[in-house]
C-alpha cells in the first residue's frame, strides 16, 4: 500500500494516522506523533506491540518495504480488520509513523478502528517513556 497516493473510502470504518502532508490524497484522522527514536527502534517497538495485542497477526501479503500488514479480528463475531503500518524517518534521528486500520466488511463499525489505533499509540507512547 502506498500512503502517499492512499484515498479514503466513503465509509467511516476506517482510521488514518500520517504525519501533515504526507498523504497527497488523503488527510489523516489525526496527525501522526513524533518520537525521539530511530525509525528502526520504532519499527521494532511498535511491531511488538501490535503483535502482543488480542486476535491479532501479521498478514501473509507482500508489502512495501518497511511496512508491516497486520489482521485483527473482532472479539465477538471474528470480522478480520486490516491494519498497515509504517514507521518513518523525521530529521535529527527521530521518527514518526503512517497507521491505516479499516474494517474489511460491512459500512460502519461503530469506531472499533479509531479506539484501536488510539489505544495502541497511547500504548507505545507509554512505551516510548518506560524505555526514557
């Protein structure tokens, strides 16, 4: 997937993070963090944490370089949502990243997508302290 050339659907069952400005075609639903960190570090710490959470794997898809595809599937009924993510190099040795989560069916999902993408960075922006 392309961030940069990346369009939104029209339904709401989906939640885009980008840093300003780097998806031509698309405004993100929140502007990306920054972290103090290498882009490799933030690969790593975030792909671990995405990989820790419930119902949750990396997909069987090829990939751009430096992104990872991942699934997660709803507690109740087992829906497979896709999330793709990116981390990306910002001047100075820090990073931010590029997240895309949507639901692969149906039209609304009721914010699933946007509590899970703000949960888990509140989860690495935990992490990204703990380490100091």
């Amino acid at each position: 997937m392309n961030f940069r050339t990346l369009t939104l659907k029209p339904s709401p069952n989906q939640y885009l993070v980008a840093p300003e400005g780097f998806c031509e075609k698309a405004a993100p639903h929140r502007t990306a963090p920054v972290f103090s960190m290498s882009r490799e570090k933030l690969d790593a710490l975030m792909s671990d944490l995405i990989l820790k959470q419930p119902r949750t794997r990396r997909r069987n898809v090829e990939t751009a370089p430096g992104q990872h595809e991942f699934v997660q599937r709803t507690a109740l009924l087992g829906f497979p949502d896709w999330i793709t993510f990116e981390a990306l190099e910002v001047e100075g040795g820090k990073s931010t990243l590029a997240l895309y989560s949507r639901s692969v069916y149906g039209w609304s999902d009721l914010g699933a997508n946007k509590k899970r993408i703000d949960n888990w960075l509140a989860k690495l922006e935990e992490a990204v302290r703990r380490q100091g």
